[in-house]
C-alpha cells in the first residue's frame, strides 16, 4: 500500500514538473513573439530619424540595437543600414528635376517690302542707265556726242541737208577718179541705236560692244551728220577706196572721226568707214593737225559708269 502512495506521489510530481516546464516554455515563446513584432517598429523608427539627422550617427547604434538573440537574419539589419547611410539630402528632396527645353523650328517671316532710298539701278548691263539730258553739247560751235556728252533722246533732227548735199560732192567727185563710194548707214534714232547697241551687247558681252556700238544717246548717227561707207571691216582703210577717202574726204567737210591708234581717246576702236560732216574750214583744220576730234577739241570720251 505504501509502495502505490509513493508511485503516485511520484507521478504527480512528474506531472506538476512538466507542466512547469510547459508554462515556462509558453511564456519564453511570449516574449520572443513580443520582441519580434517590436522589432520592425525599431528598425523603422530610427530608419525615418536618420533621414533628418547626419549620417555619422546612427549607423553603429542600429547596429548594435538591431542585433539581439532574437534578430531576424542580417538581410534585414543591412537593407536597414543601406537606407541610413545613403541618407536623402535636403537638396534632392527641393531640387526640381532639369528638363531639357523642346527645340522649336523658328517662324519663317516674309520679309516687309520697303522702298529704296535710291532709284533702282538697271541690273542688265546691256540696258545701261542713261543719265537724262535736255540739251545737246557745243564745243567751239561744234556738236558733240562722244561716250562723255550726250544726245536728248527727244533729239531727232534726220539727215542734215547740208551734210548729205557735201557726202553726194564727194561721192561724185570719187566717181570721177575710178573710186566707188556710197553710204550704208546714215542717220539713226535713240531707239533705233538702244537697239542697236543691245543686241551687239548681247552677242560680244558690254566690254567689247563699246569699243565699236555707241550707247543710246552717245552715237554721232543721231546727230544727222556722221555716215558709214561701203564696208564696216577695218580692211576697208586699205582699199583704194578707203584710201582715197582719208586722204580727200576733209576737201568736202569729212573727217574719219576714228582715226587709227586713237581708240584710247575716242573711246572706239579704228573706224575707217567712218566719216563726219563739220565743215570744209573746220574740217580741214582737224586733218592738218593729225588730232582726233577729242584731241583738237580738248575733250574726253568717257562713259561715266
């Protein structure tokens, strides 16, 4: 009987021990559920001080809090750590982000038309710009129209009578001596020589169509008193023809108006079919002299362009 008294005496004993043990191990377990759920709070907590507070502390602190018995593994800990030691700073969080400017294709304006301050110069060399004359030039009682003097363009006179009565003498006369002499070109308009003078402008180029076309209001043929004869070729002066005339046409108030290795003072190359009508005196005094008209004259021949 005494022997089953101390068999469950000891069994309850046993008992009374294990559940000790039980309630001992719920309550470990209690707290460890405890310190676990704080755990994260902690963590947060000092995560969102660091933000506002410098860098150098805190780290370590963490660090040493963070690490208890019960810590979750180092994954945590260092994700926690990253945050606190890449804090963000006060400049990133103001700073607005740059945003590179869209180009934008500038407007095409038309441009405003204005009106020139200076008369609108003729782009086309071969319409040069006349200046405007009123009169024509006398020089000594001679009419003058070189490349410096010029003729109204309302000048019309036709073939002066006088001119034309002196150029059949001498056509007559020349007849007589075996020599053939008759007019190609005589009196000519202002718009017939504009013509003129375009088309040899078009063909040789400005330059060289001055050296033997007259510009419109420049040309002797408008004044009545200058004619072409037989042939417009240089060769002409070495004909007995072209002879005959350099050597009397003055008897009959002519002079070869662009006389041989003269054309830097005439402004024209040699022209020996050439002859213009002053008079027999005045006439034979240009021929003595061995002077170009601009020579006796003193006076040039010059375009003003």
């Amino acid at each position: 009987m005494m022997k089953q008294i101390i068999k469950i005496s000891a069994l309850l004993l046993a008992l009374l021990l294990t559940a000790s043990c039980n309630a001992k191990s719920a309550t470990t377990n209690k707290k460890s559920e405890k310190q676990s759920e704080k755990k994260p709070a902690l963590t947060e907590k000092l995560t969102e001080k660091d933000l506002t507070e410098p860098a150098e502390q805190g780290t370590d602190d963490i660090t040493d809090t963070a690490l208890t018995p019960d810590s979750e593994p180092a994954e945590e800990t260092a994700e926690t750590q990253q945050a606190v030691t890449e804090p963000v700073t006060e400049q990133e969080q103001t700073e607005p982000k740059e945003t590179e400017p869209k180009e934008t294709e500038p407007k095409e304006t038309e441009p405003k038309e204005t009106e020139p301050d200076s008369p609108v110069i003729n782009e086309n060399p071969c319409e040069p710009d006349i200046p405007e004359v009123t009169e024509p030039t006398y020089i000594n009682g001679i009419l003058i129209a070189n490349k410096t003097y010029a003729l109204p363009s309302t000048y019309a006179p036709g073939i002066d009578p006088e001119a034309n009565s002196a150029l059949n003498a001498m056509i007559a006369a020349a007849a007589q001596e075996g020599i053939s002499l008759y007019a190609v070109s005589s009196y000519r308009s202002y718009d017939y020589q504009a013509g003129l003078y375009e088309r040899y402008c078009n063909q040789s180029g400005k330059a060289e169509a001055d050296r033997y076309s007259a510009r419109p209001g420049h040309s002797e043929h408008q004044t009545g008193l200058a004619f072409d004869l037989n042939s417009l070729e240089q060769d002409f002066g070495f004909t007995a023809e072209g002879i005959w005339l350099a050597n009397h046409c003055h008897e009959y108030g002519f002079i070869i108006r662009y006389p041989h290795d003269k054309e830097h003072i005439t402004g024209y190359m040699y022209e020996p079919w050439h002859v213009r009508y002053l008079g027999i005196e005045i006439a034979s005094s240009v021929y003595e002299s061995g002077l170009c008209l601009e020579e006796y004259l003193g006076i040039t021949s010059v375009y003003a362009d």
